[in-house]
C-alpha cells in the first residue's frame, strides 16, 4: 500500500499562507514540532509575521512504535514543488482553509485538485477557519461548491488552535481511511 | 383495483394545478385509480426538477416512483418517468397507465406513517415546496421555531439547545406570523440533521431497509458538534451506497445508530438513493499491518 509501512504513516497538513498549518500541527503532536519558520517577505499575500519556507514535521504515537507523522506544506504557491514532495506517500491530506479570505474557493480548488493526485487513496479533509468573521463564507456553500466539482469532501468550521478541533479533523481522516480498507487502492 | 397515491413536489403553480384536475378527470379511464394525497403519503411523486429546488433531493431519499416534471428538454435516465410542461390529459393518462403497469411488474411496500416522525415529516414536506411562507413549531421548552425554505429562526437560546441536547419539537404548521426581528437563525439542514439524530432510532417511514444509500455531502461537524459513531457512520456512507445493514456490519455501530443516521442525513437533504453497481463482499477480518494501524489511529484518537 503505498503511502504506509506497517509501523508509521504521514498525514499532510496543507493550505494556504495563513491558514494555520503550524498551529494545527502544534495542536496535536506529542512533541514539539519541527519547524521552518523564517520572516514573511510576502506581507501583500499575508500580514503575518513569520511563514513556513520548508516544512513542519510533528508526530502522535499510536503504541507499541507505531507512529503517525504530521507534515505540513508552506503556504505560498511558489514552494509547490515541495508540496509534491511533502505529500509522496501521504496517506491522507487536510486542507486547512481561511473562510474570511475572499479567494477561498479557488483556493479550495487548487488545493484539493493538487493533493487528490499525490495522496492516492483521495482522503482529503477541509478544515474551515475563521467562520465568525463578519465576510466569511459558511461551510455548507463551500460543501456545495465542491460537491458541484465532484468532491464530496468533509468541510469542518474549524479553530485550529483548539485541539479538540484539529483532532476532529485526524479523526475523520482516519475513519474515511478505514472505511476505504477494502478498497483496491489498498489492496 | 388498487387505488395508488399520487403527490407533487417542487411544481409550479399552474403544473400542479393542472394535475390535480387532469387526475379527476382521468378518474376511471386509466388502467389503474389514481388519488391525490400529500407527498408524503404518495406512492408515485411528480417533482419540479427545473427550479433547483429540494424537492428531487427529498424524492430521491423517498425511494418512491418519481416523474421528473421538467420545462426544459429532459436530463434522464432511460428508466425515468418523465412528464414534460405544458403537458395533456393524453400524455399524462399514457404516463400513468405506464407507471401503473410498472408498479404491477415491482410491487413496493407503502410507506407507513407513524405520529413520532410528525415533525420530520412536516419538515420534508415543507422545505419540499418552492415557497412555502412561514411554518411554526413549538418546542418542549416552550419556545418555537420558525422555518422557511432555507433557514431556521428562533431565540438565540433555543437554536443553542437544539445543537446541544434531545428537544422536543412539535409539527410544523403554516404561521402568518412571521419570527421576532432580533431571532437568530441556523440552516435548514442543521434542524434536520437534530431530527434525525435524536428521533426514534427507527427505519423512517419515507426510507427503505432494502434500499442503498450514499451520503452526498458531510455535516460540518465542526458547527453540529460531533457524537460518537457519527464520523464512521458518514464516511461508509460517502465511501459507497450502503443499506442500513451493511452500514450496521461496516461501521460497527447499533441499528438504532444506523436508523439515526439514515434518518439525520435524509432530513438534511445529504442522502441518496443509489444502486450499488454490484453487491458488496461482506467485511473481512483485516490484518494487514496498514489496517491496524488506521485502526489504533482511529481508536487512539476516539
């Protein structure tokens, strides 16, 4: 099966600058996460302070050394060619997205139809940030929008600094992963 | 003879109208009697598919005889009845003796009412219709809910319970009186999606235990809150179209659990009837090493 050896598999944790892939990965991992944050040059796409050039890399052990890594992308569209590199042999991808942010759909677009070629089984997950603010979009219309391109995916309102809230998000990655265990795509 | 109920959904005006007289006068003259009845009662539904409505959502859940009534040239499968607008006692009497002649080869059960799923039903029937004006419901705590087509309104402590907690809510009815100005509102879907969860862990009365379904869209749990077996029960549903003891052996949860599910996401409007392209192999005991890793994931984060 490609994407797992029988002791460890990777979780990809991909979106735009901003979107809170680091945070997200820090929510849940059990040891501090490895990161590559350098200054943000690019204050016009994002007003944040810092960015991911490289990748974040956390990890959550299931017992008996059997380990699930997180990995997260950078942000910004001209690191692609690591996205491609990040996600080989990803079990599955979130996508973390900012409600408030007036290109998310096409955002959305970008990112589900990249990682639904490189994670090979199509478990993808949409974490939806920053729902209550005032020009956000609501979770269902972006549901609607991508079941109208063929990619009934989950759609969450997400708080990525809850843990609660990202772990909603692993979960049901996982249960989308087992539900498909019989599938050829595992076979 | 046997007497079959039609109903209409999602029909314009005047196509509904024009129906429900062409049935009285078709009356006698078809190969089968024909009554007018509420949707949800009905074996056969004429639904409006040309507004975009809910109304083919809602049908297809039923997994009753459907006419796709349509204006426009017709999107179909070959096995479809369709019905197209402006239509003629002739075209509508050939349609029926055909339908008629179809129920002969397939007998389906008919759907039984049961007085718990009155809020439920209420609820199809109302979001069902293209305009439906304000429908009210009281709800155990003395509060009410107000419903159009897309949303529902109601005091801001109400609509907090309905996401927390089992509420009591009383069938739908027309209001002329619409909600206060300061009420709050969540979706349509969201109250169904409470109806089901938290109703009588029974098949629904609009649904068929033999029938395949997939879940179209997932609720965002992130908003509804998240109960234990709901994530498994949606992604086997999404995964394929299952029946409701194939969800059961699949997802390991209770029937009731299953029935809740099948329920909640009908009344959202994500659930569709759909044949399975060919029988599924039942689950297999799994020991790869992959799959009890994904399932200590699964289980390490329950």
């Amino acid at each position: 099966m490609s994407g797992a050896t029988s002791e460890a598999f990777k979780l990809v944790f991909t979106g735009p600058m901003g979107a809170g892939k680091t945070t997200a990965i820090a929510a849940v991992s059990e040891v501090p996460p490895v990161t590559t944050e350098v200054t943000n040059t690019d204050k016009q796409a994002n007003g944040k302070a810092t960015t991911t050039v490289g990748l974040d890399l956390g990890r959550i052990t299931l017992g008996e050394g059997q380990v699930v890594h997180l990995y997260g992308t950078p942000g910004q569209h001209r690191f692609r060619l690591m996205w491609q590199i990040i996600s080989r042999g990803a079990a599955g991808a979130i996508v973390l997205l900012d409600a408030s942010q007036p290109d998310v759909f096409e955002q959305a677009r970008i990112y589900v139809d990249a990682f639904r070629a490189w994670v090979p089984s199509g478990a993808i997950v949409i974490g939806l940030g920053r729902t209550d603010h005032p020009d956000a979009i609501a979770s269902d219309i972006l549901a609607a929008m991508l079941e109208g391109e063929g990619w009934p995916l989950p759609v969450f309102s997400v708080d990525v600094r809850k843990r609660a809230d990202v772990l909603l998000l692993v979960r049901a990655l996982a249960c989308i992963l087992e539900s498909q265990l019989d599938s050829e795509v595992f076979a | 003879m046997r007497v079959w109920k039609v109903g209409d959904v999602g029909l314009p005006a005047d196509a509904s109208h024009a129906l429900h007289s062409m049935l009285k006068i078709l009356d006698g003259r078809s190969a089968a009697s024909w009554q007018l009845s509420r949707s949800m009662d009905a074996d056969v539904l004429f639904v409006g598919v040309d507004a975009g409505s809910r109304a083919l959502d809602m049908a297809q859940t039923t997994g009753k005889i459907m006419v796709k009534v349509t204006e426009g040239r017709p999107v179909s499968e070959p096995s479809d009845f369709i019905l197209q607008r402006p239509f003629r006692v002739i075209q509508l009497l050939d349609l029926l003796d055909s339908i008629a002649e179809h129920l002969r080869k397939h007998p389906v059960a008919r759907p039984v009412r049961h007085a718990s799923w009155a809020p439920a039903l209420s609820l199809l029937e109302a979001t069902a219709q293209p305009s439906p004006g304000w429908r009210v419901a009281g709800t155990g705590d003395g509060g009410q809910l107000w419903l159009d087509n897309e949303y529902v309104m109601a005091g801001a402590s109400t609509l907090q319970r309905l996401r927390d907690e089992p509420m009591d809510i009383s069938a739908f009815a027309s209001s002329p009186i619409p909600p206060p100005s300061d009420a709050a509102r969540c979706a349509v879907t969201d109250l169904g999606w409470h109806l089901g969860w938290h109703g009588t862990g029974q098949m629904p009365p609009w649904l068929d235990e033999r029938e395949s379904y997939r879940l179209r869209r997932w609720p965002d749990f992130g908003r509804l809150g998240v109960q234990p077996m709901m994530l498994e029960l949606c992604a086997q549903a999404a995964a394929h179209p299952v029946t409701h003891a194939e969800l059961v052996q699949r997802s390991g949860c209770s029937p009731a659990q299953a029935y809740r599910f099948l329920a909640a996401a009908s009344l959202a409007g994500w659930l569709v009837a759909q044949r399975q392209a060919q029988p599924r192999a039942p689950s297999t005991v799994r020991s790869s090493g992959w799959a009890r890793l994904v399932e200590q994931l699964r289980r390490h984060l329950a």
